[in-house]
C-alpha cells in the first residue's frame, strides 16, 4: 500500500468524523479526540452517565474502519480467561489448544470496567500495554490496529472496584459526552425515527489504511520548544502544592503522541502549543490526585491544570 499523503490526511480524517457523527450527533470534538487517540495508538477511558452513546459511538467507529467489534460486559463474577482466552484440551489430537477470547478484536468496548476484580481489570490493561496475550507460555498478538474505549459510570460506587492509579495511568485519554443540547436531541428523535442510523453505516476506510494513518502520525514535526513546553507542564503538576500525585513520565510522552495525532487530524504537518493547551485537561487529569485538605479548600485538578496552564510560559511558534 501507497503512504497516504499529507495533503490527502484530512479529508480522511473529515470523512471518518462525519461518517460518526451520522450516529453521534452534536458531539463531534469529542471524536475528534477520540479519533486522536486511535490515530496515536492510545487507548481511552470514557466516564459518563448511561444512555448518552458511549456504545453507539465505538460500535460506529468500528463500522467505520471495516474493523472487527468486540464488547465486554464487566461483572464481578468475569474471570481474566473470559477477556482474554483461555487453552482448552482436546481429546482427540491429546493437546492444549488455544481458544481466543473477545479482546482479539480491532475495536474492544470495555463496558462498566469497574465492576469487575482488579484481577480481571489487569488483564485487559496488560493486553492494552503489551497488545499481546500469554497463556501457558505462548504469545499471541492482537489485531492491529487495536483500540479499547473502557467505560465507567461516575454516579455508581456501590459493588465497584475503582482503577488504581496504575492502572488509570494506562489510559491514553479521558473523555466524557455529556448530554446533547435541546436542539441535538431533536435532531436524534428525527434521525432515529424510522431506523437506527447504526446499521445503515458504510465503512469510509479499512483497518490496513488506518494502520497506515498511524503510521504517519509519528512524522508530525515537534519544535524543541514545545517539547519542553509539554516537559514544563509536566512537573508543574508534580511540583504544585495542591497535587498529591503529578502526571508520570508516561503522561508527558502521551501528551506528545497526542499534539502529533490532534495536528495530523486537522491537517497540519506540525504541532502548535494551542494543540498542547487543548489536550492537558484529558491527557493529564485523569493521572493526577488531589491532595485531601486542598479538595477541602476547593481545589479541583481542572481548576489546578487550568492555572499550571496560565503560569507557564508559552513557547513561539
């Protein structure tokens, strides 16, 4: 297959936003970061109420790419085997064989993931890291290109199991839909009145053109100064005296992935620090903890990030 030119990147990208937001309507910034995160190879955390369409929009995106779709219902009782497979011996050959479970698929959809035991949770996120799976000594090697979106409802703490800070530090990005505008749901009621968008959506590319995109992600030019821009911002949040756990080194390097997959959604060749601003809110909130007397006081990590974010000097473009 022929690279994908740079000029050709985002009415790509532009077809593969419009081609969800045909299902999804009214929330397109919001896969547009989730189209970042694919394009960068991460994986996403989605926190939000039920029923504003955090299955409707990974079952579209998976369509959308011609992509294998796997959801994963997590209960207390779901062994780390129901992810992620499991050897199975056959009578008549006398040999272990290898059944694969639902996480070797190009599109996993890990739903209510707190409900289910840290051991099965490290399961999934081990696979995510590692985007291979070891049983009985054998490597197997998921599907590429391979994305989970977790979900997790935010009002629910009873006979949940909350991610450790570990664990969450896996996460590309955190992301939430929110409710639609009084004119967004008009809109829904209209287009679902005679069938459900879902099932009449067409693929606009494959998963092999879509690996290539992530290929090309990683040829987006950053400045050394904004490489020191995102390093600044970084252990500002380690250093502030509201801020019990500041993002990790991991952190800083999935902000970088993330302003080289947010240029190349729109269409540039190199990163600007306004890409940089846009994503520390749901790159890096998600790693970082309060300290218990600063929540008292009204310390909030937005409200944190947000004045890191005005104290530290912006690099020239």
């Amino acid at each position: 297959m022929n690279p994908i030119k740079l000029e050709q990147v985002n009415p790509a990208i532009a077809s593969l936003i419009d081609n969800i937001e045909k299902v999804l309507i009214g929330k397109r910034s919001v896969i547009e970061l989730m189209v970042a995160a694919i394009l960068a190879n991460g994986h996403v955390l989605l926190e939000d109420v039920p029923g504003v369409g955090k299955t409707m929009m990974v079952r579209a995106l998976s369509r959308s790419i011609s992509g294998e779709f796997k959801r994963i219902q997590f209960t207390p009782d779901l062994l780390p085997t129901d992810v992620t497979g499991v050897a199975i011996f056959n009578q008549k050959s006398l040999e272990f064989e290898f059944r694969q479970g639902p996480i070797f698929a190009n599109v996993i959809l890990a739903d209510e993931i707190n409900r289910t035991s840290p051991k099965t949770q490290s399961a999934l996120l081990e696979a995510m890291e590692e985007r291979s799976v070891t049983i009985d000594g054998a490597t197997y090697r998921l599907a590429e290109p391979f994305f989970v979106m977790a979900t997790q409802n935010p009002l629910e703490y009873e006979g949940t199991f909350p991610l450790p800070e570990a664990q969450l530090d896996r996460f590309f990005m955190q992301l939430s839909l929110g409710y639609p505008t009084v004119e967004e749901e008009m809109r829904m009621l209209s287009r679902f009145s005679a069938a459900n968008p879902l099932e009449e959506l067409q693929p606009v590319m494959t998963t092999a053109e879509l690996a290539e995109l992530q290929r090309q992600v990683s040829t987006i030019k950053v400045s050394e100064g904004i490489k020191e821009y995102i390093v600044r911002l970084c252990h500002r949040t380690r250093e502030h005296h509201h801020i019990y756990l500041g993002v990790s080194p991991r952190g800083s390097l999935a902000l970088f992935r993330a302003v080289q997959a947010l240029a190349f959604v729109r269409g540039r060749d190199y990163v600007i620090p306004d890409d940089v601003k846009e994503l520390v809110p749901v790159v890096f909130a998600h790693r970082m903890i309060v300290k218990p007397e600063a929540r008292l006081e009204g310390a909030t990590v937005d409200r944190v990030l947000a004045m890191i974010l005005s104290e530290t000097r912006v690099p020239v473009s």
